[in-house]
C-alpha cells in the first residue's frame, strides 16, 4: 500500500506541470461588438438550435471553440448608438476588448490615439491573403503603411431612377453625373410637387457619403489629400464637389425642405410617392421601396453606378474588426478574425452587408440588381471620400454647413470650400518630417 501510494505521489509531481500548463494554455478573448453580434438568440437552450443555417455568428463561436478547444469568448454587446462611447471609455481606461468590432468612421480616431495593434506581423503569421479585400476597403484602417484593422463590409451607393417618371417623359436614364442636371430639369414639374432629384443634408454623414462623396470620387476631386495633412477642397477644380450641389438647386431640381433638413426617409418617401425621379441610396433601399411603397426592380425603378471624369466610384462605409492594444493574445485574436474574414461562405453568412471580399459577395450579391454595386466594389474611386481621420466628425459637419450656406446663396462655392479649410485646419495631421 505504501508503495502505491508513493507512485501515486510521484505521478502528481510529473503531471502536475501539464496540468498547470495545460490550464495556462486556456484563453478567453473578449469581444466588443453593437447590439446582437455573437449574441446567443434569446430563448434558444442549444446552440445547435439556433437558426437553420450552421453559421450564425453565435454557432460561429461554437464552431470555432469546438475545433480549438483551448479557447473561449467573453461577448459584450453595446447598444449601436452608445459604440463608439464606450469603446473609447473601455480603451482609454486600458480595459479594451481583445477583438473589438469598429464603425470605420470611428477607427481612425483609435488608430491616432494609439489605441489598436499593428496587425502585419500577425497577419503574416497567420497567411491570411489579404488580396482578397476590396482595396478600397482594406485601406479604410492603413495608416502609415501599417493595419489596424480589417474589413467586414461596406455599402456603396448608386442612383435609383423611376421608370414610371422617365417613361412618361420619353426620357431614357442617366449613365454619367453630367447627364443628371438636363435629366433633372426635364423631369421637375413644380405645379405638381414633382422634382427631378431629391437630395438630404440634414445630417453629416447622408451628405458626406451619400451625396458630396459619391459625386467627388467618381470625378476626382478631393477634400483633404490622402494622408490628412493638408485641405484640398479650396484648390484647383476641386471647388465643384460644391459647385455641382448648388448649381442643381439653383435649377429648382430640388425640394428645398428635402435638400436642407432632411435625414434620409424624404428621398424614398418622395421617390415612392412618384414626387422625385432621381436619388442616391445603397442596396438597402430596395426593402423600404418594396415594403412601404410596393415599388420593385426592374418593373418600377432601375438603377445605375454614375459614370465621372474618373470613372464610376462610390463613398464606401462599414465595420472593421480590429485588436485592441490592450490584447494579451493579439496572435489568438488575429486567427479568429482571419477565421471569419478568409472564407468565403462564413463571411458571406456573417454579415447583412455587402462583404468586403469578392468571394463572399458573389455568394450574397445575385442577380442583376447587384451588378451596379459590384461594379462599384471593384473601382478605385470607391473608398472613404475623406481619409480616416480624428477629425473626420467635425470635417464632415462641416462639409455640411458650408455647402449649405453656397446653395442658399450666403456664400459662393469657392467662399464655402476656403471657409471649410480654414475650420478644419486645427483637425489636419501634422506633415512628418
């Protein structure tokens, strides 16, 4: 008895280390995401009850624990509108999450106050091909030649025109931004409260995104030059990423209530209602006309990618997913997200997006509905229409108002592109040496 219990006290001293190693080997990552990301669907018991379809977001998390099982995750969802807060909250008190999930006008913010990890170094490790992105959106959180963080998805923008409106006009659709004023004239009828085109600059980012940035982008003009160093918009030709906004009101093309308070829902509720031939919206506009105005592609409406001096292109948006500096396993981190980002039909079942990968979006993106925005995804002109920046709120905030004030003739657009560079200056990088 003596001799058993002396091997088995021996045997506790030999494996005790792997026990204690193999209980170190055990890694949590936390992740902080908006709303319902990875959450587990309320009233579901088994995770092999959620949903018919295997790639959920939270079977992802059961997936992925299941095939590494040293690992597990730690969910922290936030409500959409209070993200941003409390991930700067979160960062600053060097408490983020090691997988944080970023709205790409916010990452360049984290990226400046050096709140996110490089990523190469880990990128490289794992041999993720990151040729697989968009390059318009994989540049979203380069700064410096190094990343920061890497796509989810976006949603670009075309132009919806009424087939009903244009064919009682004998008019056929636009294929270039040129075309859009004559279109626009021929179609207004104020008599009957019809307008050629319905616009919004109600809020900051419908108007730097879906509006001034669309029309400078396909046309190649800028507002502050590539790396965020200097304004641009007062320089040369780039003026008429203004110009073009007002001279367009200036034909009575545009409901001047709709241009200047509106905050999105006027341009389908207009459009819907056959009181505007033309608007600009993403993809997800096609759910609002079908459902509220019983209006369906291609028998009521069409839409177009606007061809410019450069070429057609898009202001793009999304989410990112980035390493929080505060990681301690930025290598685990980075392997997850290559895990949903570098296949094709996960990424594809992860978002309701657009994906950020041609893979993912020709498994989600079908029909010829899609064609216009493909043909987006794949220009060079389709990228943030403003570097990402700290700034960027304010810059974009700004864009507004001044272009506001040139279409109600306070100003003239050349006096609103040097009133913007100069109320920006302070938010410009400073040049390196």
């Amino acid at each position: 008895m003596r001799k058993l219990t002396l091997l088995f006290a021996l045997a506790l001293l030999v494996f005790a280390p792997m026990l204690v190693s193999a209980q170190s080997d055990q890694i949590t990552l936390t992740i902080m995401a908006p709303d319902n990301t990875f959450a587990k669907p309320e009233g579901t018991a088994e995770a092999s009850d959620v949903g018919s379809s295997k790639e959920t977001q939270y079977q992802m998390l059961q997936d992925y624990t299941a095939a590494h099982p040293n690992i597990t995750f730690d969910v922290h969802n936030v409500p959409f509108a209070n993200l941003d807060s409390t991930e700067l909250a979160a960062l600053e008190a060097n408490q983020g999450a090691d997988i944080l999930d970023v709205n790409s006008v916010t990452v360049g913010s984290f990226i400046d106050r050096g709140y996110l990890a490089p990523m190469d170094d880990l990128i490289k490790k794992n041999g993720l091909d990151t040729s697989i992105f968009y390059p318009g959106m994989l540049s979203s959180a380069v700064f410096q030649n190094q990343t920061y963080g890497l796509p989810i998805d976006t949603g670009t923008r075309v132009l919806y025109y009424n087939k009903k409106l244009f064919a009682a006009a004998g008019l056929q659709p636009p294929t270039t931004w040129d075309q859009i004023p004559d279109l626009a004239k021929k179609l207004t009828d104020t008599s009957k409260g019809v307008y050629g085109f319905v616009a919004t600059s109600g809020e900051k980012w419908l108007w730097l995104y879906e509006h001034a940035g669309m029309y400078a982008l396909a046309n190649g003009y800028s507002f502050v030059n590539a790396d965020d160093t200097q304004c641009t918009l007062n320089q040369g030709d780039n003026v008429q990423a203004i110009q073009f906004w007002v001279d367009l009101y200036k034909e009575g093309v545009m409901s001047q209530d709709a241009l200047l308070t509106g905050t999105g829902p006027e341009r389908e509720q207009a459009f819907g209602n056959n009181k505007a031939a033309m608007y600009l919206g993403g993809f997800w506009s096609a759910d609002t006309l079908k459902s509220q105005y019983n209006m369906n592609y291609p028998d009521d409406y069409g839409i177009v990618a606007l061809k410019g001096k450069d070429g057609v292109g898009s202001a793009t948006g999304g989410w990112i997913l980035s390493i929080s500096k505060n990681s301690q396993h930025p290598q685990e981190a980075l392997d997850f997200i290559a895990w949903i980002l570098g296949d094709s039909q996960r990424l594809a079942d992860f978002t309701g997006l657009m994906p950020a990968t041609s893979g993912a979006s020709a498994l989600t993106l079908k029909g010829d509905f899609y064609q216009p925005f493909k043909d987006l995804l794949n220009s060079p002109n389709t990228r943030h229409p403003i570097p990402l920046n700290p700034g960027l709120p304010e810059q974009a905030e700004t864009l507004r108002t001044v272009t506001q004030a040139a279409i109600l003739g306070q100003m003239t657009a050349q006096q609103a592109a040097d009133s913007f560079c100069d109320q920006i200056k302070d938010t410009l990088r400073t040049p390196s040496s």
